[in-house]
C-alpha cells in the first residue's frame, strides 16, 4: 500500500522540508544520511535539507515554525514542554543513554563512589550537580566532597591530567576516540548506576502543529528515516562510507569504528528502532522536577509519541 | 612586491620555527599540528573547502551588497535631511554596541535557516562601519566649498551629487574596507546557526572529529578570503577615485 | 561718491549687518555689528579693490553681494536690477582655490556651467578654449593635486571667469601665495584681464597689490566696516613691476598707508 | 543631554511601536517578547545580571588592559626600530584577517579553562585596533615638527618622547574606543567557549531554556557595559588630553 | 665680501650640496645640484636676509647650518668653531609656528631648555620672564589652539630665542600671515630684537619686510643657489612703517626688484 503511494508521489514535485542536527554532524546522524543517499527521503516524495548545528537549538526554530524536523534530546524536550514550547519526540535515535564518566584507566575511578575528592571538568549547568549528586548518593559517596571545574566546551582529551581527573562523554565519540588513540580508560556508564538516567538522547523531535497539520508529512518522513537506521544496524562499514562520503571532513577511522559500535546501540533491545517508552520519560521528568530542574511536571503523552514509527 | 621581502622572510622563519618545536616536543597533531600538516591538509581538502568556500563567499558577498546598499541610503539620508541626523544618528552610534552575534540566534527564529539570516548576520556587521564613515565623510566636506557652489546658485541636492559624495568616496572606501575585512568571518559565524554547508560547517566539523590541522587549513582559507575581498574593494577604489591614488605625480617639482 | 567711468555695473545702497554671537560662557547671545551704512557703485569694465583691517567685514559683504548672506538693511543692485538675496547673479572666488580634487582641471572649470545645464561637451569645448588662451591648456587633464598652488589659483581664476557672470568677486586670491608667486600672478592676472575686461571687485591686505591692479580702492574702516575713503588710480596700463617703486605709485602707497594703520 | 532628546522620544516611539505589534499580532514570546516583558526580566534578574556582569566585565577589563600594554609596546617598536616595522608590520595588518572566533577554540585547547582562554580572546579582538591605531598615530607626525626638535639636538629616543608619543595620543584613544566597544562581546563569545558564570553563560542559558526576554535583557545589559566602557576610554581621553578637548575656546575672534 | 661690523659670529665657508632624486619613471636617478660654492658670513647682532627664487636652495643652505643635513663640500664656523654637521649649535625656526599642541604656551617655549637638560622650573621661569617682557604672559597657561595665527607665530620666536644660542636662522616666518598681521608682526619683532640683539639669518620672498629688518641682504641665484648679489641697508633705526614710502628705502627695493626679476 505504502508502495504503492510512492510511486505515483514520485512522479509529483518532491516535499521540501528539513532536519537540523543538534551538533556537528557525527554518527548519531547516520541513518538521515543515508535516507538521502540511498533515495528513501525520495521515494517517500521528500527532498530533505540536513542542517548543521544550531544556537539556539532546532527546538526554538521549529516551535517558531521554521523547521520542521530536529535532533533533540530529552532533558532538552522536558524543558522544553515545561515552557510551553510545543516540541514532540518522535523517535529515539539511540535506545538508551551511552554517556558516562571518563577518567583514566591509572586512576581506577570505577564506581560513582570513587569520584570523592576528584576533580570533575564541567560545563557548570545545574544538571551535571544533579546527576553527580544522585549517582553518587546511590552509591554511598559525599557528593560535596567533587571539586567543579569550568572546562566549558573544551574536550577530553585537553583537559585529562591536567587538574581534572574525569569529565562526561559519550562513548560512541569520545570513547572509541580514546581507544583508537590507545589511551585507556574507565568509564561509569550513567545507565549502569541509576535507571532513571537512563533517557534518550538524541532523540527526533517536531512540532504540535506540524502532527496536526500535516501528519502525512511527519510519517513519510520516519518512513525514510527508519529505513535509513535500520540500514545502519545491518550495514555498519557501508553506513559509514556514506556519512563520511557526506561529510569528508571527519575522521573517517573514527567514523568507521563509531558506527561499528553504534549498529549495536540504535535498536538494542527495543522492539525496533526509534521507540520509546513512557516509563523512561515519566521517571526522567519527575526526577527532574524533584532535583528542582523543572519549573512544572509536564504532560508525558504529549511529550513524545510511537505513532509515527512505521509499522514492522 | 619587494616590499613585503623581509616580512615573507620572517613569516617563512616562523613557520620553520613552529615545525621544529612541533617535531622536538613531540605535542599532539591535535593540540598543534605543524606547518607541513596544516599544507598537506590544505592541499588534501582543496577541492572540499573550494566548494565549501564557494557558499561562504556567496553568503559574505551579499550580505555585503546589501549593506552597502543600506548604509548608503541610510547615511545619505541622514546627511541630507537635518531632522533625521538628530533624531536617528545617535541611535546608530549606540546600536554600535549592540551585540550582534547575540541577536544573531534569534534571526535565525525569525527568518529561518536559509540563505536569509546568515546574509543578515553579515549585513549588520558590515552596516555600520559603511554607515558611520559614510555619514562622516559627507559631514567633513570642506564648508567653504559648499559656498562656493551655493554662490554658483546650486541647490542642496546638486551640492550633494557634485560634492559632497565624491568628498566622502575615500572615507567611504576606508569603511568598506572595513567591512570587508569582516564579512567573511561574520559568514562564517553565521553559519555555526545552522547550515549544511559553508566554512564555518567545515570549521566545526573539523574541530569536533578532532582534526586540529583541517581547523588551521580553514583559517588560512578564511584570511585568503578575506584578503582577497579587501584586495577587491582597494580595487574598486582605484578604480573610483584614481585621482585620489594620482597625487604628486607631475609637475610635482616645477 | 562719484562714477568713474561707463555705465554703473554694480552698485551697493546703504548695506548693514549685524550679527549675533555666542558669549564666552555660551548662554546670552551679543551682538556684533559687522556691516554699517556701506554703498559702494562699479562701473563696467572696472577693477575696484577694497582693503581694509582683519575682522572688519570685507567677506560679509562679499557674502551679502553673492546673496549667500541676507542684509538686515541695504540692497544690491545688478544692471540696476535688485539682486539681493539672490544667488549665482555673480562669480565668487575666495582666498583657497577651492578645486575639486576629483576632477580634471577641465571638469573644475566647468562647474558653473555645469549648474546652469550647459551641456557638457559644449562647456568642456568652451573652458578648453579659455585654458589655451591662458596658456593652461597643457594641464587640461591632469587633476589639483598635481599642480603647483599658484597654477591651481590660475584654473580657480579660470572657473570664476567661466561661470558667465560679468562681475567678479575675488577675496583675497593671492592671500596665500608666497611674494615671488604673487608676483608671477599680478602679470598673469592683469594680461587675462586686459583679455576678457571683466567688472571686478577685489579683497586684499596688500597695499601694492590693490595698488598695482586697480581702477579705484575703498579703505574700510575697522569692524563694523564703514567707507572710510575711496581713492583713483590714476597710473598708466599695462602697470609692471617697475611702477613700484616709481613716484607716483609710492605717493598713492603712502595715502593708503596712513590710513590703515592709525 | 538636550541635544540626545529626539533620539530618545524616535527610540520610545519604537518600543511602542514594538509593544503594540507583539500585542496585536499576538506573537509568541519566546519569538519576540514585547518591551514590557524584557523590562520586566530585567528588573527580575537584575541580581543575577549583576553578578554575571562581573565576571565577563572582568574578563572584558583584563583582557584589554593586556591588549593595551601589548599593542602600546609592539606599535612603539615598530615605530622606533624600522627594521621591525618593514618585517612585523605587514603581518599585523595581514593578521587582522584571521578569524578570531575561529582561532578562539584551540585558545581553550592550548590554555585550558579558566580566566587565560577569555582575556586571550578579548586582548586579541582588541590588539588590532590598539595597535594599528598607535602605528599611525606614530607615523603621522608633521616631519617638520621633528626636523625643528631634531635641529635642537634632540636624539630619536626625545623626539619619541616629546612628541610623536603625545601626537599620536588622540589617535590611539580613537583605537581604545574601538577596541572597549567590541571588548565586552567579545568576552561574551569567549564564554560560550567554556565558562560557568558570565554574561555569555546568562545568554546560551537563557536562549536554551527559551527565555527570550531574557535574552533581550542580557543584550541589552551587554550594550550597556560597552557603553559604560566606552565612556569611561573617553573620559581617559578628557584627561590626558585636555588640550585636544580645548580647542577655540580663548581668544576665538580677537 | 667684507665684514660690516664687529665681531664674526656664522661664517659659511664654500657650501656645496647636490640631491639625488629620482626620475619621473622611479628607476634611474638624477642629480639636483641645489647650492654652488656658498660662502657668507653674519657679525654678532647682525640682522641679514636672505632672498631668492622659489626653490633656488635656501631652506637647503640652513638645513646645514643646522647641522640636519651634511653638505658635499665646505664648512660652517660658529664663532671660528667648526660646527658643520653638528645640531643644537644654532636656533632654526620655520614658516609654520610648530607649536606642540599638547604643550600650554609657556611649555611650548621651555622645549629645548628641556633638551639642554635645564631643570623644568628654572626653564619655566625663564621663558615666563621672557614672555611677560615681550606681554605674551597672559597666554602662557593656554594651548596653542586657542590663539591666533600671528598670536602662535610670536611664541615660536620666543622659543627660539630661549633656546638659548646666540644665532637664529629664521626660514619665512611671516611667510603664512596675511599683509596687515605681517606688518603688526614687524613692528613687534623690532622691538623685540632690540631688546635681545641676536644675530639673525632671515630667508624671505618679500623685499619690503628684507629691508625693513635687515643690516644686510643676500640675493641668491635660482637653483643651483649661488650668491648673486649682497647690499647692505643703511637706514635709520628704529625702522617704522613711514619707511616703505621713503626715497632711500625705494631705491633699495628697486636694485632688489631687479636683480630678483630678470
Ligand atoms: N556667520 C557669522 N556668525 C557670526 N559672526 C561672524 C560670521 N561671519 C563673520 N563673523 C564675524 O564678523 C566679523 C567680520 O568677519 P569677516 O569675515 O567679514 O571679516 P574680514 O574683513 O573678511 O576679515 P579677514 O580680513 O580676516 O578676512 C568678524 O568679527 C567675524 O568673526
Ligand atoms: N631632501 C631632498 N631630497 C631631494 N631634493 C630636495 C630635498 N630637499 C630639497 N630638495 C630640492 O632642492 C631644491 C631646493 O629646495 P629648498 O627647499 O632648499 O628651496 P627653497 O629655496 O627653500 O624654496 P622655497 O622658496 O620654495 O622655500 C628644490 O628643487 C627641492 O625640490
Ligand atoms: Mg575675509
Ligand atoms: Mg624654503
């Protein structure tokens, strides 16, 4: 039936829309592009724009009806909503959250309890304290007792041994970065000590009034999108290829391994790629709003939404 | 040409310099890669940043077009017709400090992520150095001249077309110049609000797969650019005002 | 006050002005009376020079005859037409050249033309044609700032001529010439002339400059400029440097000379 | 103050203007808060304004304090040894091409986090200007001024001191001005690089959390204090340089 | 060549400069001889002038003396010293005032006391006496912008004075101020030198102001500048304006008119 509607779409002038990225672009973005290469934004009937970077962020530009699809991620959809923006998640690129805290192998910080009287290399947002904070309470650990230190945009490499004993990443960038530079390290994986950190990130996001509108639009879209990741998952090497043929500017190694790696994270355990439960939104929103990060508990079905997902 | 000699000279000891702390220090091609990577990386990449370079000019040119144009207008404006200048002009001296890569965001909410805001962007950081010499230039006329041609029985506009305006050309060329300088930056910065393609794309992706020497490669790119745009505009004025670039040439010692 | 000679070209009745200036601290306002009861009559032809001290008024009046400034009372007559007010009825040339840098020597010239919509090939034909005649043909395309000051005073000279008015104000044209130039410019000056005999009526400080180019000189009186004397020149043409220091020249220096300073 | 009130009645017709249209139109506040509403968020962080207003004024200050002692020695080598300015030159006024905000992350690579990074990049947006501006000022002393100083047996090292440094005075205050005014914003951008309190800080959160009156507010604090700065060069200037301030003033029309 | 009186103070022996400069194309060079074979001497309180063509090599002749530029051939002696090259020997003054703007009046005047290493207060008082003496004390405590032309160019004379060497070598002071300042200036700069009596060297254009000041005028040829002519002027002292119109005054400007013009 889909099919079908393809063909006869093609024929048609194809749908301008856009996605922006929610950084630069990096293996997290894989399955966008190789919709657009392997021709599914077309055969849906769509010709995709993929934009890089953004501040302020695809959230504001769609909610002010600029853009019509963005990478996003959750704790930025929660606030989002808690302000009114109307933002929705439509899909989670990545089933669960791969980012921890690094340190180097010689420092044996491999618990949230290790991390008293260390050093910890942050950007200063209120969230990072939360999430220390609460890692390390589970654990038995005095949380007052880590040393923050602005490091602001600098990354890991830079900053490691120098002062600073460990910092947030994610382990498809950074962690394989680490790897293939042979610099070994310990990583406490935020999903491994709490569950309710355990959030989407990045996640795809449009507007309320682009579901309403043209909700057409936004399953032609996933359509495309999906069967671009799950092209990722089967076909680690050849993903790879495309993002690097896209962005040649990147690392291609990097890439390389980073999608090998990935193809394992996207879908996971999840019936299949992109979906999302309620529990992981409830439990990260309200954890949010106990650590006071949220000015008001949001509406959680009107935060995100399977119904876009195509059927498999 | 023999003129920049000794600076060349230095510049190349430099570079030798930089290479030898590069390789005797052993520091990371990522903290600091040396000048031969860099030249490598640019001549690797010359096809990519061609093509990248191709939208940021694009971009910077005219973003740069329109503020000339609107600057001029504006600071015409504000020159002929007395009740403007006071009430406008001081705005435009304070909007100086307005800070523009801060609004910079907030175009991009209002007119989209297209070739529009990042043109914008360039506009307004090229708008005002135009504006300001412009206005200036067409303030410092010499009065008595302006007498001379009020006495001939001409009129507040031929005034302005017969002297004011060739007056202001070399003050006005010092603001392009100006502007110039950095239009290609602004377009580039411009870009870091979203954008598929374009240096400042380049620049970041670079930056973020940890390729320090692709970063260095797409500052030189930027500098040559914009040298290059100065170089046009310095150009044009040749071009305009050859009498100002004339002087002392002949009869010069009677 | 009597014509010399030929019909009354230009002629000046009871001019006064006053301006109000700025006090020191800025507040109050004070008068300044700049202008009192001046009249003043130049026959066709004429070459009438007025001298007198700094400040007292000279330029006011210039301005008041080229109609760039308003008499509080007074009328200038042109042709016995009333021309007060009125702007571009008379050629203006003051102490700077005052060219344009950014045209040619030709293109300066024909300013005045321009503003009266001559057309352009005509006015370039028509200020070619003077700058042969003056021998300034040769620097026709090359711009100001290339010239010497005192060839630029002479293409200065040239526009005030071609602008097409028979009467030429000139203030102060060799103010800033040093002695040996303003030397060179008095024969320059009085061979034009003797060329195109146009009505003139000049500014200078320089006795033996009024002296030695005039018809007839007014001696003003310290601000506010009054007509405190006119006297003839009555010595033969053309007038070279010898005159200086022959009697006749001495004797009329000598009048003017007392005066001015007491 | 007189002389400012067209402007300012012109500006408060704008802010009307701007109020009546958000109203009528109904347009959304995150999209463009009325002026009501970023007065409002100012007066509501004006604490927490404050407080982050120290830091990037810190930054600002020491930055350009840097640039300052570095572009007055620099300029005044290049002025006094030839050698130096027929080599260093040309590459300053080249130099200025390169994309600061582009050199700016690898600052924080090579110096870490902390106050370094910022006033680096604040000294270099400032340098230029400071620098180039002394350089002329320098250059464009009259000659005979130092033939007269020179036929009095004044050496170089004199002829510097007593005249060309004054000379060029007003010259390099108009380059200090240039150089307070970007200082602010530029510590701002350097924030974004890294930091956990400043101006920049306020604005990235206040944009991510969708608070644009907010942002309009911090815009307007950072115009403020460039403002503030600006004046403060100026009134340097008023006192070192009274006679530039003075002129016509005695004995006017004698 | 014979010494007029008293003591020799500047003897000039056989100067000869030759400039290099450059073609109109600015690849060859070409040689500019501007002084031939100079020789001239001043007594102690001496006022002589020197006149000739624009450009013949007078500034050239005291850049010398001043010791900024070296000749190719000859000497100058400074009391039978010989001081060719050497600078701060002799006060040099130009046509333009060069009054520091940044420095009040009296400042401007203690510069090269300054350079002598004279301690600041003592320099003040110094030229504050010498101010007051010649009534400029009124202004010391302004800046050179708030005076008038011939205002400025009087401070000028006052620190080359107080420069405190015995020989001033004026180039063209009046040359910038309009007839009527200039006559004031005259009057001002005769009493003035009567009051200190320096030994003076005096370029000029102007033949009226060389005989009204000087002892003694030398007339150069054009360039190469060469000594085409000296007279001495033997007027009654002190010399008033009454002069210019005088039978001996005019038969001096008359010798000069000629020799300077053919
Ligand atoms: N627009 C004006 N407003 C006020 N005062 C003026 C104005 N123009 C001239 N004055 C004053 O009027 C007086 C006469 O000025 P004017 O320029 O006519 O003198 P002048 O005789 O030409 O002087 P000079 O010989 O210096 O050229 C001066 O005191 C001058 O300051
Ligand atoms: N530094 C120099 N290099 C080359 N040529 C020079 C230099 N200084 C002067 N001249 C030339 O030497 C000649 C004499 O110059 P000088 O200034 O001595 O003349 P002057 O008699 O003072 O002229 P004026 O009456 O115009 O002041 C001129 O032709 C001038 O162009
Ligand atoms: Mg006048
Ligand atoms: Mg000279």
């Amino acid at each position: 039936n889909n099919k079908q509607e393809n063909k006869e779409g093609a024929k048609e002038p194809l749908i301008k829309t856009a996605v922006m990225l929610d950084w630069t672009v990096n293996t997290n973005h894989t399955g966008l592009y190789i919709a657009k290469e392997k021709g599914y934004f077309e055969q849906q009937g769509l010709e995709v724009e993929i934009l890089e970077m953004g501040d302020p962020g695809p959230a504001q530009l769609i909610a002010a009806g600029q853009l019509d699809f963005g990478i996003s991620y959750q704790e930025q959809v929660t606030n989002a909503r808690a302000a009114d923006i109307p933002v929705v998640s439509i899909a989670a690129v990545i089933q669960h959250n791969t980012s921890g805290f690094a340190s180097l192998k010689e420092d044996e910080l491999e618990r949230p309890k290790d991390l008293q009287d260390k050093s910890y290399g942050g950007w200063g947002s209120p969230m990072e304290h939360a999430v220390i904070n609460a890692l390390m309470k589970k654990d038995g650990a005095d949380p007052e007792k880590v040393n923050y230190i602005d490091i602001g945009a600098a990354d890991f490499f830079s900053v490691i041994g120098k002062q600073i004993d460990f910092t947030w990443i994610f382990y498809g960038w950074d962690g394989i970065r680490a790897k293939q530079e042979n610099i070994p390290l310990n990583i406490i994986m935020l999903r491994d000590f709490a569950d309710f950190l355990d959030y989407y990130t990045p996640t795809i996001i449009t507007s309320e009034k682009l579901i309403e509108e043209q909700p057409e639009l936004v399953k032609k879209f996933m359509e495309a999108t999906s069967k671009g990741y799950e092209f990722a998952i089967e076909h680690p090497k050849e993903a790879a290829e495309i993002l690097i043929k896209h962005a040649p500017e990147l690392n291609k190694d990097l890439v390389i391994e980073s999608q090998d790696w990935l193809a394992q994270q996207y879908q996971a355990d999840a019936p299949q790629w992109g979906w999302q439960e309620k529990e992981v939104w409830e439990r990260y929103a309200r954890w949010m709003k106990d650590q006071d990060l949220l000015p008001k508990m949001i509406e959680i079905p009107k935060a995100y939404t399977n119904d876009f997902l195509p059927l498999r | 040409m023999r003129k920049f000699m000794p600076s060349l000279i230095f510049f190349s000891f430099l570079l030798l310099l930089w290479e030898y702390i590069v390789k005797a220090f052993q520091i990371d091609k990522f903290i600091l890669p040396p000048p031969s990577a860099i030249f490598e990386a640019l001549i690797n990449s010359s096809l990519l940043l061609l093509e990248h370079s191709k939208y940021t000019a694009l971009e910077a040119f005219i973003g740069f077009s329109l503020a000339v144009f609107a600057g001029m207008v504006l600071a015409m404006i504000i020159s002929l017709i007395t009740a403007v200048k006071k009430t406008l002009y001081p705005l435009v001296i304070v909007s100086q400090t307005v800070p523009i890569m801060a609004v910079a965001p907030l175009l991009i909410i209002w007119f989209g992520y297209g070739l529009l805001p990042k043109v914008m962007v360039v506009a307004l950081v090229c708008f005002f150095p135009i504006t300001v010499s412009l206005v200036e230039g067409l303030e410092k006329v010499d009065a008595d001249v302006i007498r001379l041609l009020q006495a001939m029985g001409a009129n507040k506009f031929q005034v302005f077309i017969k002297v004011q305006l060739p007056a202001a050309l070399p003050s006005l060329f010092s603001g392009l110049k100006i502007s110039a300088t950095y239009s290609i930056m602004a377009a580039v910065i411009a870009e870091w609000l979203g954008a598929s393609r374009g240096l400042g794309i380049y620049l970041t992706r670079s930056m973020h797969s940890f390729q320090t020497e692709q970063v260095f490669a797409v500052i030189i790119v930027i500098s040559g650019l914009s040298l290059a745009f100065v170089a046009l505009v310095e150009g044009a004025g040749r071009m305009l005002m050859p009498w100002y670039y004339k002087k002392h040439s002949v009869a010069d010692q009677k | 006050m009597s014509v010399l000679s030929g019909e009354v070209h230009l002629r000046i009745e009871e001019l006064s002005k006053e301006y109000m200036i700025k006090s020191k601290q800025g507040y109050a306002y004070q008068r300044l009376p700049t202008l009192e009861n001046i009249s003043l009559e130049v026959s066709r032809g004429e070459f009438v020079s007025i001298i007198g001290p700094s400040g007292c008024g000279k330029s006011t009046l210039f301005n008041i005859i080229s109609g760039l400034e308003k008499p509080d009372a007074g009328k200038v007559f042109l042709q016995g037409r009333d021309i007060t007010g009125l702007r571009g009825k008379v050629a203006y040339m003051l102490q700077k050249d005052l060219l344009l840098p950014w045209r040619s020597i030709l293109d300066n010239c024909i300013l005045a033309l321009e503003l009266q919509n001559v057309t352009r090939s005509k006015a370039r034909q028509q200020a070619m044609d003077m700058l042969r005649e003056l021998n300034l043909g040769d620097f026709s395309a090359n711009y100001p700032a290339q010239l010497s000051g005192g060839m630029r005073q002479r293409v200065s000279f040239v526009r005030t001529m071609l602008a097409g008015k028979e009467v030429l104000l000139l203030d102060e044209p060799f103010g800033a010439l040093d002695a040996y130039t303003k030397s060179e410019m008095h024969d320059w000056l009085t061979d034009s002339f003797q060329k195109y005999r146009p009505t003139v009526l000049f500014i200078t400080h320089d006795i033996e400059e009024a002296i030695l180019l005039s018809d007839r000189i007014y001696v003003l009186t310290p601000r506010p400029a009054a007509i405190r004397l006119q006297i003839g020149v009555d010595l033969p043409h053309p007038r070279t440097r010898d005159l200086l220091v022959r009697e006749s020249f001495v004797d009329i220096k000598r009048v003017l000379l007392k005066e001015l300073f007491n």
